[in-house]
C-alpha cells in the first residue's frame, strides 16, 4: 500500500504531488476569493464604482499569483524536493533573451489575428484610447498589464512549469521513455488548462478545442528549452494584444482598464470567436501552427536540434 503512495527515492509519486499542488493553490485561492468579496463589502458608501474594475481585479491577480507560487514553491519544497529554479526559472541571459522572444512572439500572433478579420470585414475599428467611466487613459492601461503580467506568470508556473514537470518524471520509466512521457505529460497538462477554462463565460466545444490547442503551443516553449521564460512572455502579450490593445474579449471575460483601439466583430462567430473572443474562432489555431514553428525555429537555433528537453522528464536528483 505505500508504494501507491510513495516512489522508490521515498518522495509523494508524482500525481499525488500534482494533486495537493492543486488542491493547495485552490484552498489559497478560494481563501483569496472570500477576503476579496469582504473587502468589496466593507467599501464605504463613499466609494466610487469606477475604481473597483480597474484596480480590484489587478489585486485579486495579484493574489492570485502569489498565492500559486507559494503553493508550488511550497510543494517543490516539501514534496518534490526540488529548487524553486527546477521549474524553468533558471534566469540566466538565454532566460531573459527568451522571455523577449515570448512578448514579442505573442504580439505579432495576436496582431495577425486582428488584422485578418480586419482585411476580411469581420471587424471594424470603432474608437481608439478609451478608458471607461471617463477615466484617464493613463493611468488606467496599467492595469490590465499588470494584471496579465500576473497571469501570464502563475498560469504557466502551474500548468507548465508544476504539472507538466511531474507528469513527466512520473511517466518516465515506462514504456513510453522520457520523450514519450514529456510528450503526453504536455497533453494532458494542456487538456487540465482547457478544463479550467470551461468554467469562462461563454465557452463551447471549439473555445475549449482552442484552449487545449494554447496550452499546446505554450507549452512547446517548455518543452523544446526547459525554460518558462517563452510561455510567460507569449501568455503575456497574446492576452494584453487582444484584450487592452485590439478590444477583444480574452477567454470570455471582460476587459479591465483601457484599451488602445475598440473593435465591433461583425463577422461570424466560428471564425471571430464572438463573445469569447479569437480563441473560440477559427483563425486562433492557425495563428498557433505559426507560434509552434516559429518556437520549434528558435529551439533549432539554439540547440541545432528541435526535440523535448529531456531533463524535463528526470528526478530532481538527477536532473543537471
């Protein structure tokens, strides 16, 4: 009986390391829910409403994040018994050199995507520098960056970084071989990702293809260099492109703050996404062919070779 529990090294196996990860970041973060909603409580009829979109999603990300990285340096700590660094976050130059291929890689992604419903009539550009409730603009842009500087971090912290690196050294072993167990730990930690979207308002059966196809693509930029830096910076800026610079809905939520330009979809929704915005259309995973290619190209330039970076699938204690 405790051999379903605990491996040969006498460390958690690794699904149950992905487990109380999990369960770990979804206590903290539900905990983080209920302050927030107190706190929403206890404004003081003084308090204007125009505030609350702009600054109290920023915090409650912000909370967010800490709180998942607490839970997974915790359980990298604790259970893994691995460094904080062990899940991509060696930052050395080729870290940081990376994290800029990412934020300009998730840029030009996203501009493609608003500039082919541009050219194909689907959108049309209807203001441009708007803030809500009469807000200043600046300010106010500040806030979705940072609250998708946020996200993007932890959500690949998690997803990528926690579960896909346990998945695969507790896949490794079997027949599979360590590419093999990388391969699949890549799937169905971008299948969980999906999942958590499911709960975004406005999904459907393509929005969660879609998802499951992001969490592809990011975690190709894992996967190929071992290191976050490609799916942090790419998380990032697809998001902050089609929310607060292009107008679109992100994942089916609200936008935050302001944004650069303001865009009415008129096209279909199987090729614009509609209401959950271009993750739920058609033109998402054409975008993200490219995003793997042109990662899978930088790979190759660093290494010569395009393959999974198999530390990816070793124990700590063996990893380099």
């Amino acid at each position: 009986m405790r051999g379903l529990f605990v491996n040969e090294e006498v460390r958690l196996r690794a699904g149950w390391r992905v487990l109380s990860q999990f369960l770990l970041q979804n206590a903290g973060t539900a905990l983080l829910g209920f302050v927030a909603v107190a706190a929403v409580a206890g404004l003081s009829p003084g308090a204007t409403s125009q505030a609350q979109p702009s600054y109290l999603p920023v915090l409650f990300y912000a909370g967010a994040a800490l709180v998942a990285t607490a839970s997974v340096w915790a359980s990298g700590r604790f259970l893994d018994r691995r460094p904080f660094s062990g899940f991509g976050l060696r930052l050395d130059r080729t870290w940081w050199s990376d994290l800029g291929f990412g934020l300009l890689l998730g840029a030009l992604l996203m501009t493609g995507i608003f500039l082919a419903q541009l050219a194909a009539g689907w959108a049309t550009v209807t203001g441009s520098f708007v803030a809500g409730d009469g807000a200043s603009f600046f300010p106010a842009i500040l806030a979705p960056v940072a609250l998708f500087v946020c996200v993007g971090f932890y959500e690949e912290l998690v997803s990528r970084g926690y579960q896909l690196t346990n998945l695969a050294e507790g896949l490794n072993g079997t027949a599979l071989g360590p590419k093999g167990a990388i391969v699949l730990a890549w799937a169905i930690s971008s299948s969980v990702f999906a999942a958590i979207h499911l709960f975004n308002p406005n999904t459907s059966a393509l929005s969660t293809l879609n998802i499951f196809l992001a969490g592809m693509m990011l975690g190709s930029g894992y996967v190929l260099t071992g290191r976050l830096a490609i799916p942090i910076g790419l998380h990032t800026t697809w998001n902050f492109f089609q929310g607060n610079v292009f107008g679109f809905p992100v994942s089916g939520l609200d936008l935050v703050g302001a944004t650069f330009l303001s865009t009415r979809q008129t096209g279909p929704d199987l090729m614009t996404g509609g209401p959950f915005g271009p993750e739920a259309g058609l033109l998402a995973p054409a975008a993200m062919a490219v995003g793997v290619g042109l990662i899978a190209l930088r790979a190759r330039r660093q290494t010569g070779k395009i393959q999974p970076h198999l530390p990816l699938a070793e124990s700590p204690r063996t990893r380099p």
